[in-house]
C-alpha cells in the first residue's frame, strides 16, 4: 500500500455513525465529540500520529493471527502404540509360521494400534515485536477514526446502572455494534451495558486488534482516548 493511501478494514455493509473522521492541523485527527448528555458537541482533535496513521494491512493481519493462535486450546491428542492398554505379548514366535514378524498387537499397522504422527497438546501461542503490535494497535484504531467510526464522548457516567438506561445512552450516539472501551470511572456504566449482545466492554488495559477490528464503531470517553494517545504516542518514533 502507497504511503498516502488509508488503511480500511471497515466491512462495506457496516452503519456509519458519523461523518468520517477528518484530518485538522499538521499532526492531528478530528473526530466527532458528544457532551455527557448524549448531544453533539462539534469535534475532538487527537493525536494523528495515534488515530491517523495509514500502513500495510498486513501488519493487521499479523497482529490478528497471533491473536487468535494465542486462543487455541492445543489439547488434540492421540495416543501412539506405547500408551494403548496391551500389546506387550508377542503374537506368535519369530519364525516358522508363515506370516509376517509382529512384536506386538498394539502396532501402528494393526487395527487398534497406535497413531503414528498424530496431534500431540501443544501451545500454538507466539509473540510479535512490542513495536510492530502497538503500531496494528494504531493502524486498527486510526481506521475507525479516519472513517467516522470512532466515536469521544465526555462522559460515560448514568444516573443507575440500569441496562435500559445503557442502551438509551448508545442509540442516542448512534451505537448499534460497538467495541466500548471503559476506564476505572466507568464503573457504573459496564454494570449497565455489559450484558448488551450487540455491543462489547472492553478495559483499556484489555485494547486489542482483533476486538477493535471485529466491531463496526468505537466508542470511549475523552479521559480514554488521551490515555490511549500516551500509550501508543511513541509508536511512530
């Protein structure tokens, strides 16, 4: 991908809940900004070197694959010829019979004989560099913000943590399959929302490609995505 073409991952079916992110002044990203009343508040300006940056979706693909090897049980097993019950007597002796040699029942070539080369358990985990996740990190993030899918509000804070009350707050924002990442003062707010199928909570601490890219908007507060602009702000550096 050229330097200056855009990363998107966005499906081409997914709802747009916003006009598209645009890009302000040299070094910075515009993103649309509600007050903690749920209404429309003009724009937020954020880190382009976090919520702008454009690069190979092969980077995406990477992060998302290690991601998803990391999920695998890797408990297949099959047993081979010395853990099958039996098999420890010789069949029939060497020589003189007529048919081939045979050391024991429990053969590979025998029916109920072991597995020869068969899924043993195994850990399918790996790592890629810190640099390289935290940039897919960026590239995941800044393709939502680039394509009016991010979305700041002020405050997530409700009166009760009543799901009704939740599911209010995000239509209002124009939420219908959003990745919602909260902090430590969004307390009341998950107790609220987090049995919402439709939508995901996520921790800050928990941020990553796979969920970003599985959901069609992004939602978080101000004191979130500043957070998140002093995490990854040394990415590109």
């Amino acid at each position: 991908m050229d330097e200056g073409q855009q990363t998107s991952a966005t499906s081409p079916d997914a709802p747009a809940s916003a006009a598209s992110g645009s890009v302000g002044e040299a070094g910075s990203v515009k993103v649309p900004f509600f007050s903690a009343s749920r209404e429309r508040n003009g724009e937020l300006e954020l880190s382009a070197a976090v919520f702008g940056r454009t690069g190979h979706n092969s980077l995406l693909h990477e992060a998302v694959r290690m991601q998803l090897a990391k999920r695998r049980a890797g408990t297949a097993s099959t047993k081979t010829r010395g853990l099958i019950a039996g098999g420890g007597k010789k069949p029939w002796r060497q020589k003189g019979t007529g048919r081939a040699r045979a050391g024991s029942t429990r053969s590979p070539i025998w029916r109920h004989g072991g597995t020869i080369f068969g899924p043993q358990p195994r850990d399918y985990s790996y790592k890629m560099p810190k640099k390289a996740w935290r940039q897919a990190l960026s590239l995941a993030i800044s393709d939502r913000a680039l394509n009016g899918k991010l979305v700041v509000v002020e405050s997530l804070d409700l009166t009760g943590a009543k799901t009704k009350q939740a599911q209010a707050a995000l239509a209002a924002l124009g939420m219908k399959h959003a990745l919602i990442i909260f902090g430590d003062d969004d307390a009341n707010f998950f107790r609220a929302a987090r049995n919402l199928a439709s939508h995901k909570l996520l921790p800050l601490v928990g941020l990553n490609v796979y969920d970003v890219l599985n959901y069609d908007e992004l939602l978080m507060t101000t004191k979130t995505a500043k957070a998140i602009e002093a995490r990854l702000g040394s990415v590109g550096k």
